[in-house]
C-alpha cells in the first residue's frame, strides 16, 4: 500500500494536510487541524503515520514533489520545509 501526503496552503502561513492511501481520490479534501507553519503541519503529518510507512509520496496543491522518509518528518521538519519550498519555488 502506497500513502500519499497532500500538503495544502490555506492562506499565508496557515497549512493543512491529508492523508490517502494507494492514490484513491477522495470527495474532497478534509483537514482535521491547520497549521501556523509548514514545518509544523510536516512535522504532525510525520507523528500522524508513525511508524507505519517508512515513506511517503508528497504532493502539494496537487503537485507532486516526490517521495520522502517518514522518519524525515519526524526528525527534521524544519529542513524539509526549506527544501520542500525552495523546489516548488525553483531555487531547489
């Protein structure tokens, strides 16, 4: 089985995530919690899989951003966000 992570922006500085498995669709996205910072909504979307998944597909918006350890979530979310932004925005 196969998770994908869809990391949302909300609004500036407020991110959600969901959570699906093997690409299945779903109607609509639902966010239990929001978040102040991508670094913290990684950071729970990391605690939320635990250690269930070793990895994760990542998209964002919809746009893939490829695969990602679990544990990197966990670990080290504060580094994932600057790469994770600074590839959607072409500087990565």
């Amino acid at each position: 089985m196969k998770l994908l992570l869809d990391i949302h922006q909300l609004r500036p500085n407020r991110y959600a995530y969901s959570i699906k498995t093997d690409g299945r669709q779903t109607e609509g996205a639902y966010y239990e919690s929001a978040f102040d910072s991508l670094e913290t909504c990684l950071r729970d979307a990391g605690d939320s899989i635990g250690h269930y998944f070793p990895s994760v597909h990542m998209r964002y918006e919809g746009r893939p951003v490829g695969d990602c350890a679990t544990e990197s979530l966990r670990r080290n979310p504060k580094g994932l966000a600057e790469r994770f932004l600074a590839a959607l925005t072409g500087r990565g």
